[in-house]
C-alpha cells in the first residue's frame, strides 16, 4: 500500500513537497492528474495541472518518479512539488487517501528504507541527528554516518573481532594444547588496540551531543555581580534588565549562541542570597534547579577548596576592583575585558580538544551497543590475560559482535567460516 506525507514543515511558504511511497504510487496520482502524457519514467520531472473530484484544477505542479529500487525507500516513489499553500497541500493528501493510500506515520518513509535494505540502522538514525542537530558541525557528523562513516567504521571493527574469533576457533578445532605460537600474545594485543578505539568513542559520546543537541551554561552567583551584564554581552544583545539594585532579575532568561559552532543555551538567573521576598525566593529556587541541571555553570564566586568540575569561577568588575582569593579567571564584563578568553574556557570546558571524527555516535541506544561491546571484549582480554579457557573467550568475544551487530548488519556464521578460510593459499 502507499503511503503519503507532506515532507516540508507546515505552514505557508513558496513550495511544498508531498511525497508518496509504495507500488501504487504512479496509480495513486493518476486520480487526480488528467495528463494522459504523464509517463512512469524514474526521475523524469514532468509539469502536471491538479485537478479536484470535479475536474477543476486546483493547482499547477511538478512531479518526480522514482522507480523501485532507485529511490530513498527502495520502493517506487513520487515527489509533488506543488505550491505552499496548506490548503492545496491538504488537497493532494486527501486524494493519494482517497485513491486507497494511507498517512505515513512518523518516519515510516525511512522505516521502508531500512526494510528494503537501502541503510542500515546507523544511517537511519543519522537521518534524525541532521534534522534536529543545532549546529553545523553536527550536521556534518550526521551527512557522515548517513555515508557510511559510522557503519564503515563499526563493520571494521567486528572485521577484527570476527578474525580473532573464526583464530581461535580454528586453533580449538586442531587442539587447545598445540597453539600457534604467539597466538594468545598478538590477540592480546590485537583485543586491546579495539578496546581503545570502542572507549574513545565512548568517551567522546557527551562531547559530540553537545554538537547535535547543544549545552546548557547558566550564569549563576550572588546579586550584582554582573551576571546580567555578562549574558548581554555574550548574545550581542541587551536582552536582561540590568540595574544597580540588587534583585533586579526574578525569573530565568535565556538564549542561544554559538561558541566555535558549538550551540550554547545561556541562562542568567536570579541572584542567590537570602530574600524575604516571596517573587525572589521562588527566582533563587529556580536559579538553584537550574544550577543543578546545567552542563556548565558559570559562578559569579571564589572557587572553593572542593570546586566542581562543571564549574567556572568568575570574578567579575576587575577593572574596578581586586582580589586575592582564588578564582578560575579575572573578567569585567562592562569593559569587555578578558571575555574572549572566557569563551575559549567556556568551549574547552565542554568539549575539550573534540573535534567530530569518523566514528561518532549520534544515539543512546548506539553507545549503549558500543558500552556492552567495549564491556564483553574487556572481559575477553582478562581471559586472555589470565589464560583461562578459549572457550570462555569465544564467547565474550561473540557478545560483543552481538552489541556491534546492534548499530550494524547482523554477522551470521557464514562470516565466521570466511574469515577461517579467506587465509588459505587458493590451491586449498
């Protein structure tokens, strides 16, 4: 059956694409497309007038085809470029259902194409990571693994890990006290070396949501520090009342930016003191929770013998006043010194030296994959190292390609007897 969808955001705009998926595609837009000359021909655009259950035209659109299995869900499929009036894009939708199609349901057009064998379920998901990624930088991570990059990476992986099973095998098959030399050795080695690289993407998991998702900084601290001061100046924008009175701000305000592409919601919040006010104690409580939940929090305060690692300590108003106590850096956000530094520190703190590389997990469900991986393969290596049974390290080592085959096509038994066999000269 075919299923349609309008594929651009609602609303009013100069076009509007609708989009039908399924066998009966080419038969559904027939209904209300009277041009005898339109011909099933992939990606043949045709100029097409729409016509309503009366035969009136409604609108003037193109339509492209694209034939099974040379389109985004291997199936055939139409696009209607029509003109972005929601009206007429409801027109279309109720014909395709009146001609026997159904509502696409939520990413059912990608769903197909996973099922059809056009990406896998890595590429599937980098689909969704480029919709709603909030910087460009991981947008391009996305256009990556929707190329490949991620499964490529992880296939390469379990390339390994297949070899040291299918080795391991074959050496048990012969006999576990007649080893090749060195074997036990080079696997333990060869293990270690893929534990690193599992770990490193593990490790770099928070730093590239940060990309895909953005991070949250909250400017918290005492009244009249400067805080409202300092996140005008960071959003070029004079967006929070700032006043000599203590408590001018009761609620918290928020922005974005970019620091070195990486998105960044800034949150100012109410000064933290005590308050007989009811209006202020509710603005320090929510200050507090906002603390509490941020990714990196700026405080208007000295750093304290036992200092969080999410926390920057800023004295602010340096070009009036100094200090002696301990503070992770000297700003005056009036005079805009010192502020560029801020910045570097505030991107360093969250990032770090990351930069969006080849294997980059865009989900929780695929660093979970990675994490019991990465954990049965470290269970093989202690095995290894212990010498304990081949047996037991087999298993593990089948676990973790189980995990990986969770981001991945799954490995069947036929791999494993490829690997075993690829090594033999080509007279055996």
């Amino acid at each position: 059956m075919a299923i349609v969808a309008c594929s651009t955001p609602p609303g009013r705009s100069g076009l509007a694409v609708v989009r039908l998926s399924g066998k009966n595609s080419y038969k559904t837009i027939k209904t209300f497309i009277p041009n005898k000359t339109l011909k099933k021909k992939h990606l043949f655009p045709s100029l097409v007038e729409l016509v309503d259950e009366k035969g009136e035209v409604f609108d003037q659109a193109v339509v492209t085809q694209y034939l099974s299995p040379n389109s985004y869900t291997g199936e055939d499929l139409v696009e209607i470029s029509c003109h972005g009036n929601p009206i007429i894009v409801s027109k279309i939708i109720d014909l395709c259902l009146a001609a026997g199609a159904s509502i696409a349901e939520p990413g059912e057009f990608t769903k197909r194409a996973y099922m059809n064998g056009k990406m896998d379920l890595s590429e599937a998901e980098s689909v969704s990571s480029i919709i709603h990624a909030k910087s460009l930088a991981g947008v391009r991570s996305g256009i990556k693994n929707l190329k490949g990059s991620l499964s490529g990476s992880v296939y390469e992986i379990k390339k390994t890990i297949i070899g040291f099973v299918a080795n391991l095998e074959f050496n048990l098959d012969i006999s576990e006290d007649d080893l090749q030399p060195n074997l036990i050795n080079n696997t333990l080695a060869e293990v270690k070396q893929q534990i690193y690289t599992l770990d490193a993407c593990i490790k770099n998991f928070k730093e590239s949501q940060f990309f895909q998702e953005g991070a949250s900084v909250v400017l918290a601290g005492p009244p009249n520090a400067g805080k409202s001061t300092l996140f005008n100046l960071l959003i070029n924008k004079k967006h929070s009342i700032v006043t000599p009175e203590e408590g001018t701000t009761r609620d918290v305000v928020e922005k974005s930016l970019f620091i070195k592409q990486l998105p960044i919601t800034l949150k100012d919040t109410a000064g933290i003191r005590g308050s007989q006010s009811e209006a202020e104690r509710q603005g320090i409580l929510k200050s507090k929770e906002e603390v509490l939940d941020a990714d990196l929090v700026i405080m208007f305060d000295k750093k304290p013998k036992k200092s969080l690692t999410n926390h920057i300590y800023v004295f602010n108003k340096s070009d009036i006043a100094k200090t002696t106590d301990n503070y992770d850096i000297h700003i005056s956000a009036k005079k805009n010194k010192k502020i560029q530094d801020l910045k570097n520190m505030i991107y360093k703190n969250l990032v770090g030296a990351f930069t969006p590389g080849e294997i980059l997990l865009t989900s929780k469900r695929q660093l979970g994959a990675v994490c019991g991986a990465s954990k049965h393969l470290k269970q093989a290596y202690t095995l290894l190292k212990e010498k304990n049974s081949l047996e037991l390290v087999v298993e593990d080592l089948n676990l973790c390609i189980s995990e990986l085959d969770k981001i991945t096509t799954k490995t069947t038994r036929d791999d494993i007897l490829d690997s075993i066999f690829s090594s033999f000269c080509v007279g055996k």
